[in-house]
C-alpha cells in the first residue's frame, strides 16, 4: 500500500500544511498546499498504467515531488507552486 507524505512550513506567521497522496482513481501524483484551511495550490502529475506496476518506484516518484513542493515553499517561491502539470 502506498502512503502519502504531510508536512507543516512556518514562514512569517503562516503555516503551510504540504499534502501528497497517489490519487488512483485520477491516475496522478498530487501535492496540494494549503494555508489557514485553503488549498493554495495544487500539482498534480499523470502516471501511466506501467507507472503503477511498481509500488516502491510511485511511492519514490510522489516522495520526490512532496520533497520538492517543500523546498519551494521553504524559498519562498509561493508563485511557482500553482502548477498543473501534463
């Protein structure tokens, strides 16, 4: 079973809640960044059928993008996170 990863950013006096899950009903990795209750933003990324065929390596790829939504909002870098991607 794949588990999701969630993580809480303190900059200034705000609080950034980061969430990331496999959503395989949408066939996609999704990180969503939330602020006082808000979901700020949302990346998601689409995944194959083959992309599902191994467990280890889409726990690996949604740890991968939790780690780098994370470190956009440690920079700062609000602005980028409003990515969709195909």
């Amino acid at each position: 079973m794949i588990f999701g990863f969630n993580s809480d950013v303190k900059l200034g006096d705000t609080v950034y809640h980061l969430q990331s899950e496999v959503r395989q009903r949408d066939r996609c990795l999704q990180t969503q960044v939330f602020a006082g209750g808000r979901c700020l933003s949302t990346r998601s990324v689409p995944l194959s059928e083959v992309d599902f065929a191994s467990e280890p390596q889409v726990q690996e790829l949604l740890r991968e993008q939790h780690r780098k939504v994370l470190e956009m909002v440690r920079a700062g870098n609000l602005e980028q996170l409003s990515i969709n991607e195909s």
